[in-house]
C-alpha cells in the first residue's frame, strides 16, 4: 500500500473505532486524575481502608500460593464471579502460575471498581458513566484476553503443534477485513433459505415499510388480526428465525392471522427520513392497510422495543383524530417512560445528542455498524472478548447461532429520525407527558389509549430495565396486564415453547410499585408464550375459515416473504 492510499472501508472503520475507545480510555483516565487532585473532597478514610485490604488480599494470596502442594489448587483467595466463563478451564487452576495471575486479576479488578465509587461524582448519571467505563477497561485487561497470559493459548497450540496460531491469525485478518468481529458461520443463514422462512406475501409498500401478510397454518382463524411493529433499529426476523423458534410461526399455528411491518433499511437517500415520516408512512399506514384488507374497523396490536414506542405514540396520534382502531395492544420490553434507560443512557447526555444533531439532525445516517458497537459494549465479555478468545487465540470458527447471525445483520437510522428519538424520549422524557410531545401536527396523550395491554418486559434486560417498563402501566388508560420473563432483551422475548426453558412471572395486583408487584408474583416455569395467547384470544372475535389468498381490497401480492427491504444490507 502507498503512502498516499487509505485502508479499505471496513478497514478504516475497525481503526477508528479502536481510536475512539482509546480516546474515550483516555478522557476517562483524565477525567479520574483530576478528581484525584482533589484529595480534600475524597473520602480519604474511606479509600485508605480500600487500600488496606488491597494489599491484605494480596498478601493472602501470596501466602496461599507459598503454601501450595504440589498436584493441589490453592484456597481460593479472590473466586470468580457465578457465571464468569473466563477462567473456568481446569488450566487456570491446575498450575501456581496462573492461579496467581486469574486471582490477582480479580483483587485488582475488584479495587478498581471499588475506588470508582469513592470518587467524587455526585451526579447519578456521570457515576454511572464512571462505573461504565471501569469496567470496560477491567474486562479489557483480562489475562485470557492476551495469548501471553492464557493457558488455554497455550495448551491448545502445543496440541495443534502451532495449528491453532494460524489459524487465529487468519480469522483475525478476516474479520479486519470485515471491519467486525465474527461472532457466527456468515455462510450457514440466507435469508428466505433457512431464516425467516414462514409463508407470506408482501402486499403494501412505501419508502419506510413493506407489509407482510403471511398464510394461514390452520383451517380455521381468529377473526381479527393481529399486526405486529417490530424495532426499526433491526431486521424483523428476530421474531422469524427458524422454524423452531419463530414466534411469528408460533402465532400462526395457534389460529392468529398475522400481519407485520418490514421497515426498510435507509439508505443515502433516505437519510432525510424523520419520526413523523415512520410514524404515518410506517405504523399508521401499515395499521391503516391492515384494517381495510380484514374488513373490520377494529385490530390486534403488538409492538417490540422501539417498536412499541413508535406504535404508542401512532396510537396516540390516532386516538386524537377520532379513531378507535384497536381491540388490544401488546408490548414488549418497550420504554414508554424513560426515566431509567440502563446502561443505554450512558451514551446518551446533551453534548452527544447536540454532535449529533448538528451531524446528521437534517439529513444523514447513523451507520448500523456503530449501533451494533455500542449494544456489543453494553456486553463486552459475551460479544466481545469472548469472541477475541475463542477466534484469534483459540483458532476457532465460530458456530452457527441464528440470534448471532440476526444480531449482525445491522441497520442504518436516518439522522432527523434518530435526533429526534434520542433528544424527546431519552433525554427529555416526553412522551409520558401528556399533550407535551406534538407528532404528525397531533398533540399526544397516552393516557387516552383505553384499550387494554399486555406488557412484557424482562428480568435481565440492559437495554429496556424492567422496572421502567413497568411505568407504562400508569401511562396508559386501560386495564394492563404485566409479565415478567426471565432473561434478556432477545431471549426474555424468543423463548419458544418447544424448549420449555426459564421462566416468567405473572401477579394480577394492578400495583404503582414494581418492586411491590414482584413481591407478591408467582413463578412459572417455561416459556410466557402461552400464557400470552390466551390473553390474546380473548380479543380474536368469532372464528372463521382461513383464507388462503392473501391481500384484498386493493391490495395484491407484491412479492414472497420475507420482502425486499429486510434483505438490503448496512
């Protein structure tokens, strides 16, 4: 390459992301420094006591690993923490050397993140951002994160006689290639082929959505059907992987005519595209085309993440011009009150939203691989430096995993879009306000929506806080029913009843308290699917024969599922 060429793109993109977590590295250790200075306003009693028992389990450890028989692991000093998979090869045990590094690791890391809550932060959400950030330097500096001090490096190289370093090296020029990490076999999934394989037709389109209607799996149907918003900030399929675990298949089979909103993945020139834009073109049109091609004023509805955020307010916008469209709304970990976004609002203050503003605020897009960068860092041990371990030091290809392969399949978000998303939800908090936000010429109030609600949030969510979720109980008129599933954001909602797998929690209290209401629930085991459609069967209407051609009304078949526009690349 000549001194006046440029990486290739991908390329380029992968450096600058690795100088943009340095550079954040480094304001971070500034910004630490600083307040070091200010020895007056620290805790000195406090971090003194911090110091001491530093260097007294330090001492134990020593003294553990002088007093060590041969063949036998030493007492642990500084245990891992449940579930931590870093170190749970016997090789981290078995020899002195790096038992001592895995534990001296962990007294550090724990001191470390100990003496970020002993700095002088008032403000919650900059303490937040402090124990961000230590702890992705912590899980950065991991012994198994360097072949120098990975046993498992080297046990697996003396095995494959040097294999398993050319390996790794190999996988680690792809994936700079890629610009990305692999974290699954890009070659086993293809959409249409063996993800989002469910029948259907495409039958409405514009330049934010194409619907899909998909075909019966059973003779007879609930009348009324449901339509279901997935999040813009990913591709629908996540609710239509395999055939296994498709929740849109599930639907189907239990006698649900399904409808579902593809949103398109933006380009240059959609760039200019606003929340209006995705509320009427996207959630109102989608809502407006299913209606007519069922014949009835009246529909299910069902919203995923911001998903759900997009159908609320069109609900709301709806509600204010007179209509009365719906007979149910289901939610899923959706924020309807942002006042706790987790560890999401830890990107997001005045000075991110105003750079972006003036970035792409009237035109222009956010590219979908820096969203997936900032989800992957929320997470950095699972989609991180798992991966490093396992590609680069091990030599291993990755698995196939459908979630995986639907997880990098990123999505672009239009610039007007966006800003107006991450200033009036995240950080003004203004849809739980009544008539505050105006959307589409319409000033909104979500305590006109009547109908009733199904919310479903998750136990382990980092993305939507289950307790937040919760607020959309007193935000919305009617009667609520609330769920708890165990979990995730993705696998709290894809938990297919095949598998049978963890758990949910249902209390029928309508308590103000979330904690009040997790008190008194009870837990049940396996999936929350069922559970959901016996409520949602409630709202079906008489049974009818199904109908085996889709569209209607105006409406004919576009193309086969799963559509154009959740196949354009980021």
């Amino acid at each position: 390459m000549s001194g006046n060429d440029n990486p290739p793109v991908p390329l380029q993109g992968f450096m600058q992301a690795g100088q943009s977590l340095a550079q954040g590295f480094v304001e971070f250790l500034s910004k630490q420094q600083e307040l070091l200075r200010h020895n007056a306003t620290i805790r000195s009693e406090e971090t003194a006591k911090l110091h001491k028992e530093f260097m007294e389990r330090h001492a134990r450890l020593w003294t553990a690993m002088l007093q060590r028989k041969p063949g036998e692991p030493s007492p642990p000093v500084a245990p891992a923490e449940p579930g931590d998979r870093r170190f749970a090869a016997p090789e981290w045990s078995r020899s002195p050397f790096y038992d001592y590094l895995r534990q001296a690791y962990l007294i550090n890391a724990d001191f470390l993140k100990q003496i970020a809550e002993t700095l002088p932060v008032e403000d919650g959400a900059a303490k937040s951002r402090v124990r961000f950030l230590t702890r992705q330097y912590v899980d950065a500096l991991a012994p198994s994160n360097f072949a120098a001090t990975n046993p498992e490096f080297v046990k697996i190289a003396l095995e494959t006689k040097g294999a398993s370093i050319t390996e790794g090296i190999k996988n680690m020029i792809a994936d700079l290639e890629k610009g990305r990490i692999s974290m699954t076999d890009d070659k086993a999934f293809e959409l249409g082929r063996n993800l989002a394989v469910t029948p259907g037709q495409v039958i409405f389109e514009n330049e934010v959505m194409q619907l899909v209607q998909y075909a019966p799996l059973t003779d007879k149907v609930a009348e009324r059907p449901l339509l279901i918003i997935p999040p813009c900030i990913n591709k629908y399929y996540v609710l239509d992987l395999q055939p296994e675990n498709s929740l849109v298949r599930y639907l189907l089979e239990q006698g649900q005519t399904v409808f579902l909103a593809s949103w398109r993945n933006p380009g240059p020139e959609q760039g200019r595209l606003t929340w209006d834009d995705y509320l009427e073109q996207g959630v109102l049109a989608a809502l407006r085309v299913t209606r007519e091609v069922a014949g009835l004023e009246r529909i299910n509805l069902l919203g995923y993440c911001i998903g759900g955020t997009l159908l609320a307010s069109a609900l709301a916008i709806a509600r204010a011009r007179g209509e009365d469209a719906v007979e149910s709304l289901s939610l899923f970990t959706t924020l309807l009150d942002f006042s706790d976004t987790g560890e999401i609002g830890y990107f997001i203050d005045e000075a991110s939203v105003a750079a972006r503003e003036a970035a792409i605020g009237k035109g222009g897009l956010l590219p979908g691989s820096e969203l997936a960068a900032v989800f992957r860092s929320l997470r950095p041990n699972e989609l991180i430096w798992n991966y490093v371990v396992d590609n680069y030091l091990k030599g291993r290809q990755p698995a196939p995993f459908d979630i995986l392969y639907w997880n990098l399949d990123n999505t672009n978000l239009p610039g007007p879009f966006l800003c107006y998303y991450l200033r009036h939800m995240y950080l003004n908090n203004s849809l739980r306000v009544p008539g505050k936000l105006e959307m589409c010429g319409t000033r909104v109030d979500l305590t006109r929506l009547q109908m009733p609600a199904y919310i479903l949030a998750a136990r382990e969510d980092h993305i939507v806080p289950w307790r937040t979720a919760y607020l959309s109980r007193q935000l919305l008129g009617g009667e609520s029913t609330f769920v708890l599933g165990a979990s995730g954001h993705i696998a709290g909602v894809i938990n297919p009843v095949a598998k049978n797998r963890r758990s949910y929690w249902t209390n029928g209290a309508s308590v103000a308290d979330s904690q009040e209401w997790l008190a008194g629930a009870a837990e049940n085991k396996g999936s929350w699917w069922p559970h959901w459609i016996a409520w949602l069967r409630q709202f079906g209407g008489r049974q009818r024969t199904a109908r085996k051609r889709p569209g209607g009304k105006g409406y004919k078949p576009i193309e086969p599922a799963p559509g154009r526009y959740v196949k354009e690349k980021a």
